[in-house]
C-alpha cells in the first residue's frame, strides 16, 4: 500500500527533536520556527512532557468514557483556571476540525437554528460541518454544499447584522487571529461589536482558538486582547504539544445532555496527561510572558529589514509579507536550515516558533532573514 498523496512535501526526514530544534536523518539540525504548524507550544520533547506521558502510559493509556476519568476533571480545572474561563465546561476531541464541528453543532442545538455566519477567507478545519464555515473552495466536494454559511467581510457588523436580524442564525463563528489566510487580526472594535450584535440577537459567538490560542498571542486566548468572553471557544494545536487532543470550552448556559456529544478517543488518559504536562510546563516557564516579550522583540527587529513590506499578528503568530517572500522561505529552509510556514498567499512567511524559545534563537533567525534580505 502507498500513501494518499495530499500533501506538498519537503523532502526532508526529522527523526529527533528537542527544544526548538528538529534533526534529520543525517543530524542536520533544523531551527523551528513554524512549530509543525502552531502545535509545538512547549518545545519538542520537554524533559516533564515525556516523563508525564511516559508514567501515564505505565498506568492505564485508554479507557471509554463509558467510566470514571479523573485526569479529564483535572486538566478542565487546570486548563479553566489558565484560561479565564474558569466557570466553563470542557468537552474534549482530538482535533481542531472536531472542536470546531461541535461548537457548531452546539450552536444550532442550542438556538434551534440551523444557519452560521463566518468570514472570508476563514480556515475552520476539514471536516463536513467545519468545512461549511471555511472559505476555500478547493477543499470542498459537491457532497459538502450543504445548508449554507454565509461568509462575511472582516470588520463589516452592519453586514453580520443584517444577517442576523432574519432570525435564522445560530452562531457566528472567528478565529482569534486568521491563521491559514496569513495572519489576519480582527479588530478590537469588531470583535467587541460581534459580542453586542450575538448578544442582541440570541446568536452563539463561537471564538476559533486551535491556532492563535494557548498563549501563543501573549495572552491565553487572541480574543482576550479585545477584553471579551465567547460563549464557545475552541482549541487544539499547542494544547497536546504534538499529542492529538482538542476542546471545546462551553458556556454554562448550555445544557448537557446524555448522548448530545460524544467520542470514542477523546479525553483519553494519555492525551489528558499531556495536556497537563504542557499546562504545567507553561506555568513553569511563563511561556505567555516570553511569548509576548520575544514576539514584540521579534515584531520590532522585522520593521527595520529591507524587503519586509507588511508585518501582522502578536506575540510567536506573526505574518511578514515580503518581495520574494516564496524564495526567502525556501532559502530559510534549505540554505540557513530554518522551518517557517507558509499561507494562503505564497509571499508571507508565517511565523510560530514554540512559545518558550529563546531571544538568541530569535536572532539566529533575524540574522538569516537579514542575510536574505541584503542586509
Ligand atoms: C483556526 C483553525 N481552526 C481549525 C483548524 C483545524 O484543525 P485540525 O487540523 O487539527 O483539524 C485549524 C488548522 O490549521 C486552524 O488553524
């Protein structure tokens, strides 16, 4: 058997990885500077991360949710308290598209309504529901044309009104920061005017956090920076460090019923244990405060580099366009051994480095965009 060929590869093997770096078969070491896509929030391997997961797998690594898991009750403690959200539920998955698939289907239990609103260029994940609310087109099959989302220009509330006044919505549904659009930031303004309009509308503001959540914006959650509360958020990515778990974080308005959600894999032992460990690990290390010191470091030195002609995000979710912004990232890769990401427009690198990398790490890798950049 062979591989479903989806994915437009690097040809490069990391076998080993620890901190912020990655080394191939030959002991190339590579900087990363993309955290496999947002998801490294504590850095590969952390010491507590692996003994953590080691002495759970010791124990018991799954049992259904048909019995008593303590660890689940544990890391929702931990993670309300960490994430100002003290008073929600927690309902855990695997995956972002899966967070994000429930918070929309809570909404429409919750509402009785079957239509969201989402926003151009939004990226909700892959699965049928989570694909309604994603603006590629690319992505979808016929059989994913469904009921309809409505998408939405970013910052237009008298547009989310208009739809919203024809009484059929469920919910309106953002990321914290667009990630796969190439680090787009909703304004304060508009997401405070989204929290009125659901408000006055009945509507369930479901915040999209699998990527710019975790702290990796400086703080916990991206929506936080505009000083409001969502009444769904959903999160993956930096929260398993690399171990797949996801969450959704519920308002206690919603009533839970038995069998209104469910899963088999989610919430298991092992995904607990390193959801804690990396709840733990970010504590230790403040990662959230040197996620905002290095990201503002990291933001100031990009203003001064030649070809970078627009810089957007906060803290370690940062999009620089650049001239020749395809070329420098290909050169990054494979002449200076540096990971970055890449979006939905090819010429903006985008930048997700583990949350507790290092300020030398950070110059290592100025110092290679300056190289590139003729400086
Ligand atoms: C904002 C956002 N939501 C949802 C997803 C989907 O997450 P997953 O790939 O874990 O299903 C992603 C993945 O990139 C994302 O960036």
């Amino acid at each position: 058997m062979k591989l479903f060929d989806v994915y437009p590869i690097f040809n490069i093997e990391p076998v080993k990885a620890q901190g912020s770096y990655v080394f191939d078969k030959e002991g190339k070491k590579y900087l990363d500077f993309y955290g496999g896509h947002a998801v490294i929030s504590i850095g590969h391997t952390h010491p507590h991360y692996v003994k953590r997961i080691e002495s759970q797998l010791e124990n018991i690594a799954f049992y259904s949710n048909s019995v008593v898991i303590s660890i689940q009750k544990e890391l929702a403690e931990k993670l309300g308290n960490a994430s100002g959200y003290p008073d929600y539920n927690l309902f855990l998955i695997n995956s972002g598209a899966e967070a994000c698939e429930n918070a929309l289907k809570l909404a429409s239990f919750h509402t009785g309504k079957p239509r969201v609103i989402a926003f151009d260029k939004a990226f909700h994940g892959r699965t049928s529901g989570a694909l309604q609310v994603t603006d590629y087109a690319k992505m979808k099959a016929s059989f994913n044309a469904g009921t309809g989302s409505d998408f939405l220009p970013l910052e237009d509330l008298a547009a989310v009104e208009n739809e919203l006044k024809k009484g059929d919505v469920a919910g309106i549904i953002i990321e914290g920061i667009q990630g796969v659009a190439g680090i787009v930031e909703p304004s304060v303004e508009f997401l405070q005017g989204l929290r009125s309009l659901a408000d006055k509308y009945e509507a369930v503001l479901i915040l999209d956090e699998v990527q710019s959540g975790y702290g990796r914006t400086g703080k916990f959650f991206a929506h936080q920076h505009a000083g409001i509360q969502a009444d769904v958020v959903t999160i993956a990515k930096g929260m398993g460090n690399g171990f797949p778990i996801g969450g959704v974080l519920i308002h206690p308005k919603f009533k839970a019923s038995s069998g209104l959600l469910g899963t088999t894999f989610g919430g298991n032992h092992l995904a607990c244990a390193a959801a804690l460990a990396v709840l733990e690990v970010m504590e230790e290390e403040s990662a959230i405060t040197n996620a905002k010191m290095l990201g503002d470091y990291l933001i100031k030195e990009l203003t001064h580099i030649n070809k970078v002609k627009n810089i957007t995000g906060k803290g370690l979710m940062i999009g620089v366009l650049l001239e020749d912004g395809k070329q420098i990232r290909d050169n990054l890769l494979f002449k200076h051994s540096i990971f970055t990401g890449g979006a939905s427009n090819p010429d903006i690198l985008r930048l997700l480095p583990p949350l507790n990398i290092t300020k030398l790490e950070c110059d290592m890798f100025l110092n290679a965009l300056r190289e590139e950049c003729g400086q």
